[in-house]
C-alpha cells in the first residue's frame, strides 16, 4: 500500500503538482494519494465506469464543483473536458484541491481540518460529510495513513 501512495505521489510530482501553497492546495500529496487508496485503489488506467472517472472516482457534478479544470489547450465546455481531466491524475488532483478549497470543513467535529476531514468530504461530499462512512473505504484509507506515518518514521 506504501508503495502505491510513493507511486501517486511520483506520478503526481512529474506530472507538475507541487503542494507549497497550503491556502491553493490545502491536501497534501500523502492525503491525495491515501484518497486516491481508499477510492479507487489508484490503479493506472482507471477511466470512467458508471458516473464517476479516473483514480480519485469524480463524478460530472463534483469536477463542476471544483470549477470544471481543464487540461490544457481544452475548453471547460468540451465534451471530453470532464473525462479527460478526470482521467489525468494532476488534473483530477487539482479538481479535488479545488473541491476541498471550495468546501473544506471540520467534518469530524474534532474542531482541525485535516486530511480525515478530507476524506470525508471526497466520498460524502460538501454538504454530507459528517454522515456514514462506508467501512472498507475508511478502513483502507487509516490502513494508507497508517502505512505511510510509519514509512516516514
């Protein structure tokens, strides 16, 4: 599990993503990459299945949330805009930095918010995180944090 998250962040790292700006990108790339884990297994060439694209799952509605990035040279109202960014992991990346700028909160009543906020807002959304969370989905995901603190020592 470590060496996905490596694996992300690295692919995240080439693709150009740099994190300096907390108040620009407030998850950090273990956050992303424990997201990415606990969502889709960030397994490469995960394109689009049902109604959500790419190794972080976004659905159409999320990346209109996020402000509908775009690679570049591509239009917002493109047909591809949605699937082609969602499907490239820096851009799918900065669709859930938007995301959590735009509603980012302390989901978990701990009053911090953090990267367990984060998590939450991702699969339950803006306005639900402080619902349910599927088991599996957490449990991978404290699985990934867990893996990665002890990795960094």
């Amino acid at each position: 599990m470590t060496s996905a998250v490596i694996k992300f962040s690295a692919i995240l790292m080439l693709a150009g993503v740099v994190m300096a700006d907390i108040g620009l990108k407030p998850v950090t790339e273990v956050c992303l990459g424990c997201i990415c884990q606990a969502v889709s297994g960030c397994k490469q060439g995960q394109l689009c299945e049902g109604n959500a694209c790419g190794l972080f799952r976004i659905t159409w509605a999320y990346w209109a949330d996020a402000g509908k990035p775009v690679l570049p040279g591509t239009a917002p109202d493109s047909p591809t805009a949605y699937s082609d960014c969602t499907n490239d992991p820096r851009c799918a990346a900065e669709a859930v930095q938007n995301y959590m700028r735009k509603f980012g909160q302390d989901c978990n009543g701990d009053g911090v918010v953090n990267c367990y906020d984060y998590m939450a807002i991702h699969k339950l959304g803006g306005y639900g995180c402080t619902g349910e969370l599927p088991f599996q989905y957490v449990n991978v995901f404290n699985q990934c944090v867990a893996a990665v603190a002890s990795a960094q020592g």
